[in-house]
C-alpha cells in the first residue's frame, strides 16, 4: 500500500488525512486499528477512515512517524491480503471435496451427475 497524496480538506494541525493506493476498505482499516494496538512503537497515534482517506491523529509528522505509518499500512495490507488467499484456497478446497464425494455416490449408485 502506498500513500499518494494529503487531503488539504481533512488534515489540519493534529491530523492529516492521506489518500492510499489502493484505497482501504474496511477489512484493512481494522487490520491497521488491531496493529496499532499492539504498536509501541505507535503509541499515541489514532486513526480514522474518513471519505476514503486514512486519517492519522499525532502531535507532530516526523519522518520516523511516516516510515511507521508506512509499515503499518503494508503489515496491514498484507495480513488481509493473506487471510483472503486462505479463504480462497479453504474455498477451493471444499469444492474439489464436495466434487469428489459427488463423483464417489455417482460411481458407488451407478448414476450420472446432473
């Protein structure tokens, strides 16, 4: 995930709002909240997801507060990124499973699938 661009319109003195590439839905906005939980490196950072931007809440914008943000939002693309492929695949696999015990019955009864 990268950050492209500041909203003017959302940010102000204490919060600035960024816009992502690709934008953050809500599976990955609370994949960032769970992190940012258990970050100590975040400590004191809040965020919220306003009109598709990420909003991040902090005293002040260091360079060190932006290469955190950064892996925060890729640790968290990533995770929901995973979780989806498992999903896929323990989909796939309860396909070809059902597909196998349909084709079982068909061959064990001697009658087609319709």
């Amino acid at each position: 995930m990268k950050i492209k661009s500041i909203n003017r319109e959302l940010s102000d003195k204490r919060k600035v709002a960024f816009r992502t590439e690709p934008q953050i839905d809500a599976p990955v906005f609370e994949q960032i909240r769970r992190l940012l939980q258990q970050s100590l490196v975040l400590k004191g950072v809040g965020v919220e997801l306003t009109e598709g931007c990420l909003v991040v809440i902090h005293p002040t914008f260091t360079p060190e507060l932006a290469k955190n943000v950064n892996d925060l939002l890729n640790a968290a693309e990533n995770a929901v990124r995973q979780s989806r492929e498992d999903a896929r695949k323990r989909a796939e696999l309860e396909q070809t499973e059902k597909n196998n015990a349909v084709q079982s019955a068909s061959s064990a009864f001697g009658v087609p699938v319709e």
